[in-house]
C-alpha cells in the first residue's frame, strides 16, 4: 500500500505512487515527493508532490502539495500550485492557490486567496516579476466546460492578455 523505496509503484511522471484505498484510515502526518491517491481516510496533514482524492476520501488535516485533484470532503487548510475542485469537493478551510479550477457543484467555507510573493511560498513569485501593464486585470476567466472556472497566476494571466 506505502511505498518506500525503488520497488514500489511508479507513476506517469516517474515518482513513487502510493494508493490510500477506501477502507483504510490513517492517523498521523503523510509527508513525500511523491504522488498520492486517497480514496480512504486520513486524519492528519498531508504533504506531497501530487495529490488526487476520490470522492469516498476524507483528509482532516491541512493540505500542502505541488498538485491537487480533490473530490471527496476536506476539514483543513489547502496549499496547492495548481489545484482542481472537482464537483463533489467538500473543503471546510481556506484554500491558497497558483492556479485554481472549480467545478460546477464544489463546495468551499474559507477563503480563496491567490499566491502572491516569497512570504507565502510560491515558486512562480520568484520568477522575474513582469511589468504591471502586460497584468490582466482578473484571475479568473472562464473555461471551455460550462460551469468550469480557471484562475491564473500573474504569469499565466499576462501571458494569455499578450
């Protein structure tokens, strides 16, 4: 189910993939590199590169990872460079943000706040900043899929508007 070493599962991107499955509950703190699938519960923080939750999973606990496609209910805090909301998300906590998608149907109490310098850990805050006139003015544009809404990061955002 864990995996520690070389020999354990592998995912698309080359990391080491570990599958929480429905039945289980763990209790304690999850901290990796690499990629995470709950469909169980976990009551504690979790850490990870990437991190995908089913809509049976349940994280009680604040959320940091590089990646997060979440689907099944939240009592914490998220922390995410990109983050996907999938419809049947329940998150109870504020969530922080690079890139942000939410379906049609997610839930959210807490606050949405976008990652904006070094204090607040965001690895696109350290790139160059770009001129303020090449900005767009929203973070959030609309998605081909109706009902989807993307936010960007200034990066993306200036970008797009060029």
């Amino acid at each position: 189910m864990f995996s520690r070493g070389k020999s354990g599962p592998v995912g698309p991107k080359g990391e080491t993939f570990s599958f929480i499955g429905p039945e289980v509950v763990v209790t304690g703190d999850i901290d990796t590199a690499g990629q995470i699938h709950v469909d169980g519960k976990v009551i504690g923080d979790v850490r990870c590169g990437s991190l995908s939750q089913g809509e049976r999973g349940s994280i009680s606990g604040n959320i940091t990872a590089g990646e997060a496609t979440l689907a099944g209910l939240i009592d914490g805090a998220v922390s995410a460079g990109t983050l996907l909301l999938e419809a049947s998300a329940r998150v109870t906590g504020d969530v922080l943000y690079e890139t942000l998608t939410v379906s049609t149907g997610a839930q959210v109490e807490g606050r949405f706040k976008r990652r904006q310098g070094d204090a607040d850990g965001s690895g696109k805050a350290k790139i160059a900043a770009i001129p303020a006139a090449k900005q767009a003015k929203s973070d959030v544009v609309a998605s081909p899929t109706p009902g989807l809404f993307t936010g960007r990061a200034p990066e993306e955002a200036a970008e797009a508007a060029e």
